[in-house]
C-alpha cells in the first residue's frame, strides 16, 4: 500500500513539473514579442503609448499583477483595448509568458 501511495505521489509531482510554465522561457517569448512596446521591464515604452495615444499599465503593478493567469493569458491572446492579439503568442508560450510576467512584481 505504501508503495502504490509513493507511486501516486510520484506521478503527481512529475506531472505537475512537466506541466508548470516555464518563466525562464516565457522571457525569451516576452523579449521577442512583447518588449518593444511594453518595456525590457514591463514600465511600457513611452513612445509606443503616445503613438497610440494609450496609457500603458506598468506591467509590475498591483493592479496588473492582481489579474488571473487567465485573464493575462486571454489578453495576449485575444487583445484588449488597441493591444492586438499576439497571433505568435498562444498555448504554452503564453503560459510561459504568463509566467515570466508574475517574477517582474
């Protein structure tokens, strides 16, 4: 019995690390496909805010950071506001993006 429950435990941690975002990763997507207008630090790029004459939300704030993964996923992938979609953002990439974004509070 103790046996099966270690095995239990086992493939559960395994499965669980296999699954988990990779932050690491996630800044190599960020750094390709989202630096440009929201900052090597997540402050936004000014000139890319007045061009588009949008308040860009520091990515490192409360209020950004108080978002579900979910709901930061859904905005990469669907757009908000005159943020596009990411058409080369999706799946595991953006959960990978996800996490990056959650090491920059």
């Amino acid at each position: 019995m103790r046996t099966l429950v270690f095995i239990i435990s086992l493939t559960a941690v395994a499965a669980t690390t296999s699954w988990a975002a990779d932050a690491t990763a996630g800044k190599a997507v960020y750094d390709k496909s989202c630096k440009s207008c929201h900052g090597p630090d997540g402050a936004g790029n000014p000139a890319i805010a007045k061009m588009f004459k949008v308040e860009m939300r520091d990515l490192k704030s409360p209020d950004v950071q108080a978002l579900s993964d979910g709901d930061i996923k859904k905005i990469i992938t669907d757009g908000k506001g005159k943020m596009k979609p990411v058409a080369s953002v999706s799946g595991a990439a953006a959960d990978n993006v996800v996490a990056y974004l959650r090491t920059l509070k």
